[in-house]
C-alpha cells in the first residue's frame, strides 16, 4: 500500500500520490507524471517550458494503453524547473480533473472512489 501521509518535514500543504499510471500531453510531446496532487502536478522534464502558463492533458494509462478518450484539458504554471522534473500547479479546477485526482489517489491507496461515480 502506498501511503500519502506527509513526512514531518514536508512543506507541502497537500499531500501527493505518485504519478504510476498518469502522462501527460504538453505540445507534442508525452511526458510521464511523477506524482500528482489537488494543486499541481509534477512531470519528468522531457519537454523544454519558460516559467508561465501552459495547457496540457493528463490521461491514465491502462497497461500499455493510454486512455485517449479520456483526457482531461488543464491549465496550469510552471513553478518549478529542475534537472530532473518540472513542477505546474493547476490555475482551474474543474470537475473532470477533481475526478481523475480522486480516481488516481484512490487507485494508488488501494481504495473505492466513493466521492466520484
């Protein structure tokens, strides 16, 4: 089981689950996600981004199918760059991205999604 406790010295005010399942589509290019919270996501750096606004879309991966049709558009800003990983926090929320967090984290911690159907 995978834990989304908070260690003592996490500065984070939400915790995040890891990425396992979830890419995202920024321009042309398809990206892993590292972890994903109700504020932002964290991707592997594989697209070169300025600090601003960008827009793209986050699918889960069903074993070495992505779910194309089930895409969810977000905008968000880019935060933090990185060796390693770029860090966006989500400037909207919308229903459809409450609901693939909910399904993702609850996935990952091995539980039912009762908030969502």
């Amino acid at each position: 089981m995978i834990s989304t406790l908070r260690p003592r010295d996490e500065r984070r005010e939400k915790p995040r689950s890891p990425g396992n399942g979830l890419m995202a589509r920024i321009g042309d290019k398809l990206v892993e996600v590292i972890d994903l919270s109700v504020t932002g996501v964290k991707v592997v750096r594989g697209v070169h981004l300025g600090e601003g606004a960008v827009s793209f879309t986050l699918f889960r991966r069903i074993g070495a199918s992505l779910e194309l049709n089930q895409g969810v558009k977000v905008t968000g800003r880019v935060v933090r760059i990185d060796e390693t990983s770029v860090a966006i926090d989500f400037l909207a929320n919308s229903y459809a991205l409450a609901k693939l967090v909910v399904w993702h984290a609850s996935g990952q911690l091995g539980a039912a999604p009762h908030m969502v159907k």
